[in-house]
C-alpha cells in the first residue's frame, strides 16, 4: 500500500514546487465607460494616464498635447474618423470599437479625430 501512494505524494510535491501562475496574473483592465455620441481617449494603456472625451458634434479637432502622438487606448460610442498627417492615413471607428493598447499601433501616430467615417 505504501507504494501506491508514492505516486499522489510526489505528484502533490510537484505541485508544490511549481505552483500554477495563471492564477497569480492581473486581469486586464476593463473598457470604462464613454458618454454616448463621444470617444474618450487616454495617454496610458489601460485606460490610464491623461483623459480626453471628444464628441461627434464638436467636428474635427486636433487631439490635444498630452494625447497627440500618444494615444495609448480608447474607448468609441460613436463611429469616428482618426487622422494621422505626414504621411496622411485615417483609420475608421466604430461605435463599441475600444483598444486598450494603440500606442504601438495607430495611436503612436495621431493626430486628430473627426465624425463619422473616412
């Protein structure tokens, strides 16, 4: 009987020295919420850093300083047109549309927003 417990007790000893780490990893932070009719826009991943809301009534506008070249998420309750100049490339948004990391994608090179689509 002692040898067919030696099997439980070192697969237990396993598990102790190597204990499973998905339980251990952060959740990713989840999409906050965005006035309908609005894009909010954040400096930081995640949803963090710098905050700007931008309405689709206000027309185009340039993104401010702190996001301009910097967006590293967003949050779309309205389609949306994102401007990049120099070379010139739009992106279409979508109402529902959010990314919690854009920096490293388009959001390194924006420049501005607009209504509706491109």
């Amino acid at each position: 009987m002692k040898l067919r417990m030696w099997p439980l007790c070192a697969v237990s000893a396993l598990a102790m020295l190597f204990p499973v780490t998905a339980a251990q990893a952060a959740p990713a932070a989840a999409a906050p919420a965005c006035p309908g009719g609005s894009v909010c826009f954040y400096s930081g991943s995640d949803y963090s850093g710098k905050s700007w809301e931008w309405t689709a009534n206000s027309g185009y506008r340039d993104l401010p300083p702190a996001l301009h070249d910097h967006v590293g998420s967003f949050v779309a309750n309205t389609d949306a047109c994102f401007i990049a100049y120099q070379p010139t490339e739009k992106r279409a948004v979508h109402n529902g549309d959010w990314r919690r990391d854009y920096r490293g994608d388009f959001g390194g090179r924006m420049d501005g927003v607009g209504p509706g689509h491109c």
